[in-house]
C-alpha cells in the first residue's frame, strides 16, 4: 500500500520541536510517510517515527531571524528536497518554517497545512516591525494554504488579522500523551519543597519581568514564597535584565533559574510543584501548560492566546485580565490557601485535559484532515 507522503518543514526548537516530535511518534507509520526539514543549528536529536525508527531528514539554513541571504538559500534548498521527494502535502511549522514551506507550496503546485505556533507580528511592540510580519503573514495566507491552527484563539486571530477565510481554517489543538510515569530528577535540586513553577525562556513573549513583580506582592504576605523558573538557557535575550531585577528586589532566595531541563525533570517539577504561572503576552498553545493540566495542576495564567484556551477562569485555575503584579498575586494566594479550592480546580485540570489535549485520542483528527487534504 502506498502510503501518503508528508513533508514537515519547521525551525525545530521549543514548543515547534515538541509538537512535531509527538505527532511523529504517534501518527500511523503503515498510511503515513514524514519527512523533516528543518534547520542547521536547531537540534541534534534524531527524528523517530511510533516504532523508533529514524526518519528522513534534511538541514537547511533556517532560523529564527530574518536573513534575505539565509532565507533565499532556504527556500532554494527546500524547492529542491520537496521536488525529489514529491509529497502528498507539505505541513509547515512556525513562522520562519510557513514562509519557506508555503512559497515551496506555490512553486510546486503542492498543498500547505500551515500551523504558526504563536503568529510572528505578536513577538515585538515595534510598530514597523510588526506591520512587516503582519504583512508577509497576508501574502501568504490563502492560496494553496491552509490554515492548521494550535489554538482556537490562532484560529480566530487568523481570520479577524490576518485574513483567512474560515473554510480555510482548522482547528487541531496541540496535545501530548497522558503522564502515567515520573523518573527522578536527573538534576540537582537545590530549591524547597514548596514552591511554584513555571517554563518560560526571558524573552518578550514570556514577560518574566512581570512574574518577578508577581513573586515580589507575594512575598509581602508569605516571606518563603519559590518560584522554580525553567528554560532560562535557550535564546533569553533578557536574562541579565531579569538578574537585576531579581537582584534589585531582594528576591535572590526566592527563585530557582533553571538553565536547561530535560522533559522528564520538567514533569517531575511540575508534578511536585503546588501550582504552575504563566504572565505570557502571546502562545500558540504553550505545552508547558497542557503538561500542567495532564498533572493536576492549577495555573494562574495571563489572558493571552493559548492561555486562555487552556484555563477557563475558576474552573482548573485563573485567567488575569490585567497585567497588574497584585491581581496574579491574590489569586496564588487564594489558591495556596484554601485546600477545596486547590482540589477542585486539580480534579478539573485531570478532566479538562483528558478531553481535550490527549493525543492518543487527536492523533485520528489530525490523520483525517491530512487525508481529506490530499
């Protein structure tokens, strides 16, 4: 039988690199054939399908910055690979990894499923930066593309900025499997028992400065108060003015940076953690977050895309509306304090997430749609 090729072409790092990486590992290997390209200097783990079998592979230029020099070279690169390979459809992973796939897409007659994980434009608060992103985003967007979106919130941020129709638009949450097994730590864990917890590189997407302020209101009322914050190692553009910031408010006691961790220890973490944050100004669909909900985990999380997809306000935990450090800081508290509260928002997080982000049960939607699609 033969089976229907799929090309994924993605800058593999984060959340992107989680998502691929799951639906390889769980889409039907006999109906389905995946092939990866994905960038030179993103990761070095090899790409196994459901038996643990390496996939086919290939390195181009891409990356997150815009380079016309890089770009091109990608682009080039990727018409040849997608040419000899001859796909059935081309999904297409992240921004930089939906430019080059769906411009391939064009020039070769072929299909794009496009999922962004978090639009380009919402990653700066620079007025001429973020037309320009939002532009590209609209002269790619329709056409022979087809809008996969992380998120209901990316779904409807799609239609109402960017300019897709909505016959072109699906919806295929990102999922994860069950967490029925923790390992030990892998790490040294020098932090308290007690503590909070989040997964969030310093960068302008995370605002980790605004969750630093949180720590700081909630010190006020409990002095031994632990934020374990982990992804700090990975392009965190404001690591050092996080430092100071920690520094300046006399918080160095307070929090646990955690450069790299590996995905065992972050379940374990969270896990063990009385609940998990978020002040985040975008997500596509942030992982971090699903894994919370999969562990029983209330979250105090921003308003944002994904987030609020994820939590529904005193449900499974709070959704803030404002960005104010003393709004975050009641709610953890409220949480922290009152034991009915905090086992009924973790029996809520269980069931929330077993119907909804449980990829053994969504891997068959996404089967569907790249079969209806070919």
């Amino acid at each position: 039988m033969k089976r229907n090729k799929i090309v994924h072409i993605l800058h593999s790092v984060g959340g992107v690199d989680v998502s691929l990486r799951l639906i390889l590992s769980n889409i039907n290997n006999i109906e389905f054939e995946n092939v990866i390209i994905h960038g030179q200097k993103d990761t070095e783990d090899v790409f196994l399908d459901k038996n643990n079998q390496k996939l086919k592979s290939y390195r181009i230029p891409i990356n997150r910055d815009i380079s016309f020099k890089n770009d091109l070279k990608s682009i080039i690169q990727a018409y040849k690979i997608i040419k000899k390979e001859k796909p059935d459809l081309i999904h297409s992973h992240s921004a930089k990894g939906g430019i080059v796939g769906r411009m391939v897409g064009r020039m070769l007659g072929i299909k794009v499923l496009h999922t962004p994980q978090a639009y380009s434009y919402l990653s700066t608060e620079n007025f001429l930066k973020r037309k320009v992103y939002i532009t590209i985003e609209k002269l790619f967007a329709n056409g022979n593309s087809i809008l996969l979106a992380s998120s209901n919130s990316e779904k409807n941020r799609a239609i109402k900025e960017v300019g897709y129709v909505e016959k072109k638009t699906i919806l295929f949450n990102n999922s994860i499997l069950p967490i029925d097994q923790l390992s030990e730590l892998t790490i040294e864990k020098n932090w308290p028992d007690d503590y909070i917890c989040t997964v969030g590189r310093p960068s302008f997407q995370k605002n980790i400065e605004l969750m630093i302020q949180v720590l700081f209101e909630i010190k006020k009322h409990q002095k031994h108060i632990h934020l374990v914050l982990m992804g700090v190692g990975y392009h965190s553009p404001q690591l050092d003015s996080i430092n100071d910031l920690i520094s300046k408010l006399d918080l160095k006691s307070n929090i646990t940076l955690l450069n790299w961790t590996n995905r065992q220890d972050i379940f374990r973490i969270i896990n063990d953690s009385k609940l998990y944050i978020s002040t985040a100004r975008y997500e596509g669909l942030p992982y971090s977050i699903i894994e919370s909900l999969a562990l029983c985990k209330p979250c105090v999380v921003s308003d944002c895309d994904g987030n609020r997809d994820l939590i529904i306000n005193d449900f499974n935990g709070f959704v803030i509306k404002d960005s104010h450090p003393e709004s975050f800081s009641r709610k953890i508290i409220e949480i922290l304090n009152n034991e009915e509260l905090y086992l009924k928002f973790s029996q809520n997080a269980k069931k929330y997430f077993a119907e909804n982000f449980n990829i053994i049960d969504n891997i068959k939607k996404l089967e569907n749609i790249y079969k209806s699609n070919i």
